[in-house]
C-alpha cells in the first residue's frame, strides 16, 4: 500500500488486478496463500499473515491484490501504512486504520488497555468479514506493533484476517496466530523476461533480457522503473538500449533511496547524518551522542535505518555513498564542517587511530587543535607509499592547522614529495617555498630534501639559486652544508643565476669528496668531462651509493652515482643501485624520483641490451608522467629511449612515427635534447637519409661539447656522423670524426666505447687499417665482461663487420663455464626459483599465469625474470628457449 489510502473495489476473486499485474510474476505461491486466506475468511475463518521481502519486490503489490480480492468478494477491508515520518507517533499505524474503517466513535487508542482499542475492528468483522492489511511495519512506532500483536491475538473466532508487511525481521518473528509467512524473492532471469513480456506490446531481444536482468537483480520495483524511463524517452526493449540499462537502474535505486531520506523524520535523519559523516570510524554512542537522539531508541532507529536498506551493518553502521551524499546535500557548508568538526572531536577523545581521525578531520574546518595536524600526518606518513594522492590530501588539510615554523617546512616538504607527479606544479611550489624560505628557523634538513626533489627532474636556476643560499646560512651542519655544495655544482655551471640575484660563491668540489653525495657529483662531472681516469670515476660512483650515517643520502647524488657507473660498463651494479632507489622512492611515496629512477633504468637496460625490462620500465615512465608536468622537460630523453628501442627491434616504422612527436617548447634544446638528436641521427642512416642524420649528429655533438661533455660513451654521436659523413661521399670528413671519436674512447677505456669506436672506425676506413679497427673491436666486444652488443641486431651487425659468426661467441649460458663461457654474472648460475620462473616464461607463459602457478605476486615474477634475463645474458623472452636447454 501506498499513500495511506484504502483499498477501493477489484476484479473477482481469483484474477490478478489489472494494476500491478507485471508485479505478482513469478509470484504464484504467494497469491494462491492469500486467495485460500480470502476464501477462509467469506467462511467466517480468521487467519494472521507476515509478508517479509526486500523493498521493490512486490510486498505492497501482494498486499493490493489481497484487499482487492477481499472486495471482490463482498468482504471489507482496512489498509496502513508505516512511514518514516511517523515511526515516532503514538500509535499512527492504528489511527489510519480507525479512518480507514471510518470508526469515529472508536475510542482513541491512546486511552485505556490495548484489547478495548481492538473492539472497533472485532465488532467491525462480525457484521461483515474484514481484512486489516498494514504495509511497511518496519516504520510501524512501538505503540502500535503491540497493537498489531494484541489484534493477532484476538482474531480467533472472530472473521478477521491480518496481512502485515515489511523488510526481513521487521515483522515479529512471534506475532500471535501467524498461518503463514510470505517472502517473495528476487525474479530469476525467466521471471525478468516474463515481466517484460507483460511490459511491452512487440517481442523482447533476448540481449535485453539478460542485461535487464543484471542490471536490476531481479528487482520489479527498478524494473519496472527502468521501463517506463525508456518508454518516456522512446526506446525500446532491443540490444541497443541494453546499454544504458546499468545507469537508468542506478538512478532508479538513487531515486528511491532520496524519497526514503526525504521522509526521514527529525531524529532518524540526525542520526543518518551522523552515521554517514561518522561511520564506520565511531561507535554507537559516540554516534547518538553526535545525532543527539533524545526519544528515539538507538538500537530501534539503527534497526529502521537498516531495514529500509539506508545503513549497512547496525553492528558498525556506515551509509552507502550514494545514501551519504544525499543526507549530506541538504547541509551548508558550515553546517557540514561543524558535524565533522564534532565527530572529530569524539573520535580524539575515544583514541581514535590517525587514519580514521584524518578522514574525519577532512571534512572538519580547521580549528587550531593541537592533536589535528599530528593526525593528519601520522595518516599521510602511512598512506605515502602506497596511496599518494591520498597523503597529499591529508598534508594539504594539515597545512591548513596552525603549525609551528619548522613543522609547516616539512609538511610542504612531504607535499612535495606526494603531489610533484599527480600535481606537479603545486607541488614544485610546496617545495621551491622552503628552499627559498628567507626565515632562518626553517630547518636546514628541510631545505636539503627540498633542493634533493627539486634537482631530481632538473630544476636548474632554482636549486643552484636555492643551494648556495641555503650553504651559506648559518644553521646548517657540516654534513648539510656539504651536501648543499654537491647540489649546487651537480646542476651544471651554465645554471647561472639571474641578473641582479645576489647569490654566494660555493668554492668547487674538490678530491676528496666530502661525504657520498659530493662523491656522486664529482663521479658524474668528471665522467662527463673525462677529467678523472675510469677507475677512480668508478670508485668515486661505488662510495656514492654506499651509506654514510654522518650524511644525509640524496637521491640525486645517487642517481648521478648509478648512470656514472653505466658509462664504466658497470651495467649490475648500475642497475642494483637503481632497483634500490626506486623501491625506497615507491615506499616514501616520491612520485618524480621513481619516474626518474625508472627512466635512468630504462636507459641502462637498453645500454646493456635488456629490451624487455627497458620496455617495461620506459613504459611505466610514459604512463605515470603527465603531458603538462615539469617531467616533460625530460620529454626528449623518454621519446629518444623509445625511438632507439624501435630501432633494437628493426621497427623503423614505428621509431619514425616517434621521431615525429611533436614536443613543449620548453623540451627543445633543453638538456636532454642532444639525446633526441642522436636517436633520430641513427633513424637517419637506418633509413639512408644521410643529409638529416648528419645535420642532427652534428647538433647534437654542438649541445654536448657546449656543456664540455666531451666522453663519447655518453652519446657516441662522432662514430654515427662518420658514417653520415660516407654516406655522403665524404670519406675524409668521416675518418676525421671517427679518429677523434677512437681517441676519445681510448682516453676513457670503456670496453663499449672503444668498441663502438672501433667499429665506426673500421666501418669509414679502407683497407688494413679497416681490417685491423674490425678484428680489434670483435676481440674487444668478444671479451668483454659483462659482453656488450648482446641483443640480436647489434650481434648481426657486429658479425658483419667483422666477417664471421664466431666474433662474438654468446657467453650467456651460465653452466658452460669451463667451455670457455664468460657471462654477465661468471661463475653464477641461476638460482632454483629464476630457473623456474625462466623455464615456465619459456613455455609461453605470461608473467601473470606465472605468478598463479607459483602462488607468487605479480611482482615477484618479474623480479626474478629481470635477474635471470641479466644472467643469461638474454635480451627478452625470445632469448630463453635457446640459453635454457629444454628438459625431456
């Protein structure tokens, strides 16, 4: 029943009313109980029956079909409903059942015991058979349920009939005299498209019938609402519409639940708000105490607010969010801050964990508690590694507290670190705030990891600007002032500062190096200019990434300490030192330093030839980084990576669709851009056209040597424009380029760059100066440990040059030691678990099936993947079938 209006005269008994009619499918049961209960009562037999079902599923429709049956048949009937609005009057359910039977001198049954308020309905039924049917008794206020019971327990012998409806456990499980208990179920997916059959004029497409049925679980009440949402808009039950099925049956539900929510009386929706800005974090008291529940019973108002589906678990309530958000609506701003400002408060004064008393604190306006802001961070530090957004939300809301000076510095510090990918310009902002914070009480430490942030992603001007200030203040250590030296001079000299920036002289590092991060620092300067021989580079990059208590560990000095030992060829111990960086930059929750990180991984993969974990790290770059983000000023380096890869896998049409991407302004001729240029210069002679390779080889020589990096195992760009050069016709110009490229090898002594060189060499000469550069390259490449030139395509061209297959004999397989193998890892051979993870990805397994049939993580799977791929040797899955024997 709906409306509160009584049942009027339907259709003989035994034929379902025209009204409703799509509501009683599938609800053959219930309908033949209720006729037998009508047929008993025209014989004078009275009969109690509880109707419990979920709401939409044709409670109040069993309820019409009753009374009108029962008016069919010649008898009376009374009908009521429970709302929401009136679950705290005194006996409202009773008072609608008194007009309904147009009882005016019934006595009121607020006077006197409960049995004399029942005459009116007993001496109604022996002049004629009555049915009493009560819908929604789940809002039913408590005086009249024991009115309801009192009546069930006086039908007997009398010709009266009591149908009570409502939610699962709203109707007594005791009520007096109950003959039976109807719970009509959710339609089965025939039910479904027997009601759409009823529904509509023309045939249902079966397609429609299923997503119809999922999208409203069987419900009739959202079917049929969903119905005639499509009907008033003109489509059809047909394949097509199936698709906007999900949203109209949401909006159905939505629309239901805002009527409920609407007609919620005063307590109950205090009480709903409360749960939806409180729970699940607080406890029941707490909650009534925010709602500040004065006659409503708790147990009873959570039991109402769960039977009409608006919380979920009474034992810890909390609103669905589409029930949240509407209770919520009605409330101002201030008004919404207040209640979450009170829950807060509940929540400090029961202990609360932070993670909880943060989510309450979101919505609470600040107001200066001293507990609020170390909440907010206690929660940000615990969500920094896994959930960053989530952090910065919390450091943001934090920030909002009063703080003290020091505190406020490494908050926006930690903001910095959590938003400088998601948001990278507020969070660039957060930290260049402290760097150039002119108040001496901001801590020196701050500072440093502010400056530390800044340099990861190349932020020349500021930090160069912001380290020699930061030197120069008196508060820093000297462990904090050596590191703000590494910072200053890691940046580059061509950072000048502005015009009219007074900005102190920072004296020049100096050997020995002062602590890891001037080690770093001093390694990369001197790799790049060759100031400093290979091995004490080396040395210098291997003590950069050893901890010192004394020193604060920054992760630019070891990034520059890791791509330092790239360029030695010290491809493991590069990438060991990357892999930790990224781990403990994913576990503080720094966004740009794992980007970073990944990117300088992928570059030593490709250096090395790992294909596949350069893939996979380049492509984690490319999805993390945001076009309009600081990152992009690296753009050049990602689109460079990527375009070479092309060109290990001979996919030269994709490598010139990527050397035609457009790029910012600000990317162009920035400092990455010298490696763009060389990728498209080698595109250039791949493709023969030797005029652009040559112009974009020579630009690139112009950028590095402009900078003074002069080593070519940075950008071998001398040996490429030599063989521009030929391709030319210009064999002069091209010896010269590749001379002064093998003299530049040689002073450096990387087994890659000589061989690069040699190779170029061997490749523009003529004669036995040609032959000699070829064979002086195959035995190079051939012993060098670990062997470069591993991925197929650069082992085919090796073999080309050089005349034969055995020049480069692949050392990969790590059993074959005493036949002369000499591996990435000699002397090491695969451990139980890559061998296994190698043999299950050789038989073409994903990495995911993998993780499955191990019992591993995803994760995991790829660890040991990457350390058997270094192992092997191998360049990617295609390696393994031939470097791992296959067992019988």
């Amino acid at each position: 029943m709906t409306g509160g209006t009584a049942a009027t005269t339907a259709p003989a008994p035994g034929r379902q009313p025209a009204a409703g009619q799509d509501a009683l499918v599938e609800r053959d049961a219930e309908t033949a109980a209720l006729r037998a209960a009508v047929a008993g009562l025209r014989s004078g037999r009275p009969a109690v029956i509880a109707v419990e079902g979920l709401p939409g599923t044709g409670r109040s429709a069993l309820l019409r079909y009753a009374a009108a049956a029962a008016l069919d048949a010649g008898l009376a009937a009374a009908c009521a409903d429970g709302t929401p609005a009136e679950t705290d009057r005194p006996f409202g359910i009773v008072s609608q059942l008194l007009a309904r039977l147009g009882a005016d001198d019934a006595d009121d049954p607020a006077d006197g015991p409960l049995p004399r308020s029942c005459r009116a309905f007993l001496t109604a039924a022996r002049e004629r058979p009555l049915l009493v049917a009560v819908d929604d008794v789940q809002w039913a206020d408590p005086d009249s349920r024991r009115w309801l019971e009192t009546l069930a327990r006086r039908t007997r012998g009398a010709p009266l009939v009591l149908l009570v409806a409502g939610t699962p456990g709203s109707v007594p499980a005791a009520l007096p005299g109950t003959a039976a208990r109807l719970a009509p179920r959710p339609l089965s997916r025939a039910g479904t498209a027997g009601m759409l059959a009823l529904h509509g004029d023309g045939p249902v497409e079966e397609a429609f019938a299923e997503a119809a049925h999922a999208a409203c679980e069987g419900n009739p009440a959202v079917l049929r609402a969903v119905l005639d949402s499509l009907a008033a808009d003109g489509l059809g039950p047909t394949a097509e519409a199936a698709a906007c099925l999900p949203g109209r049956a949401a909006e159905a539900v939505g629309d239901r639940t805002a009527r409920l929510v609407d007609g919620l009386g005063p307590e109950l929706a205090a009480l709903l708000r409360a749960i939806a800005v409180g729970g699940p974090h607080l406890g029941l008291p707490q909650l009534c105490e925010l709602a500040a529940l004065r006659t409503l019973p708790a147990p009873r108002a959570l039991r109402l607010l769960a039977a009409a589906g608006l919380v979920t678990d009474p034992d810890h309530p909390s609103a669905p969010p589409g029930v949240a958000d509407r209770v919520l609506a009605g409330l101002t701003v201030r008004q919404r801050e207040d209640l979450c400002t009170r829950a807060a408060a509940l929540g400090h004064r029961t202990a609360l964990p932070d993670a909880a008393l943060a989510e309450l604190l979101l919505g609470a306006r600040p107001g200066g508690a001293g507990w609020a802001a170390d909440a907010l961070t206690g929660a940000a530090a615990r969500y920094r590694g896994t959930e960053p957004a989530r952090a910065a939300r919390l450091l943001e809301r934090a920030l909002a507290e009063p703080l003290a000076p020091q505190q406020r510095a490494r908050l926006l510090v930690d903001l910095g670190a959590a938003v400088s990918t998601d948001a990278p310009d507020s969070g660039e902002r957060a930290l260049w705030s402290v760097l150039h914070d002119p108040k001496p009480d901001v801590p020196p430490a701050a500072r440093l990891r502010a400056a530390d942030l800044l340099a990861v992603w190349g932020h020349a001007a500021t930090v160069r600007r912001g380290t020699a200030v930061a030197w120069s203040l008196p508060g820093a250590g000297p462990a904090e002032r050596s590191a703000f030296q590494a910072l200053y001079w890691l940046i580059g000299d061509g950072a000048a500062p502005a015009e009219g920036v007074d900005v102190p002289d920072v004296p020049p590092l100096c050997a020995p190096p002062d602590g890891p991060a001037q080690a770093g620092v001093l390694a990369l300067r001197s790799a790049l200019a060759q100031s400093l021989p290979l091995a004490r580079v080396r040395t210098l990059a291997e003590a950069a990434l050893r901890p010192d208590r004394g020193h604060p560990a920054l992760f630019t000095a070891r990034l520059a300490a890791c791509y330092t030992l790239a360029l030695t060829d010290a491809y493991e111990a590069a990438a060991a030192g990357l892999d930790d960086i990224v781990a403990e930059a994913r576990s503080r929750g720094v966004g740009t330093t794992v980007t970073a990180a990944l990117s300088l991984r992928a570059a030593v993969a490709l250096r090395r030839g790992w294909l596949e974990e350069a893939d996979r790290d380049l492509a984690e770059v490319e999805w993390a980084v945001l076009p309009s983000s600081a990152p992009v000023k690296a753009g050049p380096l990602l689109l460079a990576m990527r375009l070479l890869l092309h060109l290990e896998r001979d996919e030269v049409d994709e490598a010139a669709r990527c050397a035609a991407a457009e790029l910012p302004v600000l990317a162009v001729n920035g400092l990455w851009w010298p490696m763009f240029l060389h990728a498209r210069g080698l595109l250039g002679l791949r493709t023969g056209d030797h005029r652009a390779a040559l112009s974009d080889l020579l630009e690139c020589g112009r950028g590095l040597l402009a900078r003074g990096w002069t080593n070519p195992a940075v950008v071998p760009w001398r040996s490429a424009a030599a063989v521009a050069r030929l391709g030319r016709g210009d064999r002069a110009g091209a010896e010269l380029l590749a001379k002064a490229e093998h003299a530049a090898a040689e002073a450096w002594g990387s087994a890659s760059a000589v061989g690069t060189a040699l190779l170029a060499l061997g490749r523009v000469t003529e004669g036995e100066p040609a032959a000699e550069a070829r064979a002086a390259a195959a035995r190079l490449l051939r012993d060098a440990t670990p062997p470069e030139w591993a991925t197929p395509r650069r082992a085919r061209r090796v073999r080309e040059l050089t005349g034969g297959p055995a020049a480069l004999r692949p050392s990969w397989d790590t059993t074959a030691e005493a036949a002369g193998g000499r591996g990435p890892e000699a002397g090491r051979t695969l451990t139980e678990t890559e061998r296994r993870v190698a043999e299950l990805v050789r038989g073409g397994l994903t990495n995911a099936a993998v993780a499955r049939r191990l019992s591993v993580s995803r994760r995991m799977v790829e660890t040991h993947l990457t350390r058997a791929y270094r192992k092997l040797g191998a360049s990617g899955r295609q390696d393994l079938a031939r470097l791992i024997p296959q067992e019988d």
